[in-house]
C-alpha cells in the first residue's frame, strides 16, 4: 500500500455519522428485483448506460424524462438523443440504449428480469453484460447489478472511488487506463482495504461517493 493521504479513523467517524442512511439506501437497491417491474430493471440497466463520463444526476433526469414520455420503451435513438440534455455522447449513447432494448425484448415486451436470472453467478452475470450489452464495461456492469440488488461485492471504479482508494493508500495512483486485468486487481485491493477496515464494499463505495459530492446517491 501506498503512504496514506488522509486518516481512516476520521473516514470510519463519518461512516459511523452515515451508516444509517447508507443502509437504508441499499436495502432499496437489494428489494429491487423482487419489487421492480421489467420497465424499471430496465431503467436502471439505461442509466449506467448513460453515465460514463457524464455527471449522474443529469443522466438520472434524462431518464426520468424518457421515462415520462415512454420514450425508453418505444422511442428511435433519434428522439431519445433529444432528451439526453448534458449527457455527453448522447448520439451514441441512445443508440446504445435502442440496441440494449432489443437484446431484452420478447414479443414486444421487455424480459430483463427473466433475462437475468437465467444466466449464473453474479460475475457470470457481469461478463455476460460486458460482452453483450455495448456500453458496459466492469464499472457500469458492477454498477448495475448493485442498484437493482444482485451483488454487492463488485468494486464501481469511477473517479470519485479511485481517488479515494489513493488517498487512503489501498492503491498507488490512479491508473490512466482500466483494463480488464488492472479494474479485476484494483476490485481485488478494495475489497480487502474494506475488510480491513470493517466498512462492506457497498457501503464504503457510497460512503466515498457522499463524501465527494456531498449526499448518497447511486
């Protein structure tokens, strides 16, 4: 491990001051599946979709506004791509939504959650969404399963996540590129800093996202 750059013991105080409202969090993210119709797995899977480099608040409004206007289940890229207001990429990125859609619609209707438990372990699951679903790599992958409920072992490595794990010495620096062989290593280093620290993985990935922007999200 690196030198750290800020105390745990102040980050496990704030954890000790959020962990009720990060638990209360991800009991919503684990009843999900059970809870949720087909449209909304599906909302969720849009989503991550939508946030590689791109701030998550705007791209969670760009889906409540396709969501509002049924555009998610019957609109053409094109008039997905104009509700995707400061979403960056969003031409690709609403043609990535189409494709998704596609690969889980049966008789004209969406079966994502049929979908899903049919194809294995959790990180069975993940690979199977990175090679089939275009625009899904480790993170937005990880980072699906966890908002509807499957997993909540896998690392979300973002910017605000990779910081941290700097700053408290679980890695070196940041790497300038994630490949599949460094984002397996770094998920490996966080779950043991998390062990170590006493903090799940899940919770300490809201943890650090609330302590970046200020609030728990998702």
């Amino acid at each position: 491990m690196t030198e750290k750059k800020e105390s745990i013991n102040t980050l496990v105080e704030l954890y000790s001051q959020r962990k009720t409202k990060i638990r209360t969090r991800l009991k919503e993210f684990k009843d999900k599946m059970k809870d949720s119709s087909n449209e909304q797995i599906f909302y969720e899977l849009v989503f991550c979709l939508l946030t590689p480099q791109s701030d998550a608040k705007k791209c969670d409004k760009a889906v409540k506004r396709l969501e509002e206007t049924h555009l998610l289940l019957e609109g053409s890229a094109i008039e997905i791509a104009k509700q995707l207001k400061g979403v960056r990429f969003h031409n690709t990125k609403s043609a990535r939504v189409v494709a998704a859609r596609t690969t889980f619609t049966e008789n004209n209707q969406i079966c994502i959650k049929q979908k899903l438990t049919t194809l294995g372990t959790p990180a069975e699951l993940r690979e199977w969404l990175i090679k089939n679903i275009t625009g899904l790599g480790y993170k937005e992958s990880s980072h699906f399963l966890r908002n509807i409920g499957i997993c909540f072992d896998m690392a979300i490595l973002d910017r605000h996540i990779l910081k941290n794990l700097v700053n408290y010495g679980a890695i070196d620096t940041i790497p300038k590129t994630l490949s599949k062989s460094k984002y397996l290593e770094i998920e490996q280093k966080m779950q043991n800093f998390s062990k170590n620290i006493g903090i799940p993985i899940a919770e300490l990935d809201l943890l650090f996202w609330s302590k970046e922007t200020g609030e728990i999200f998702k």
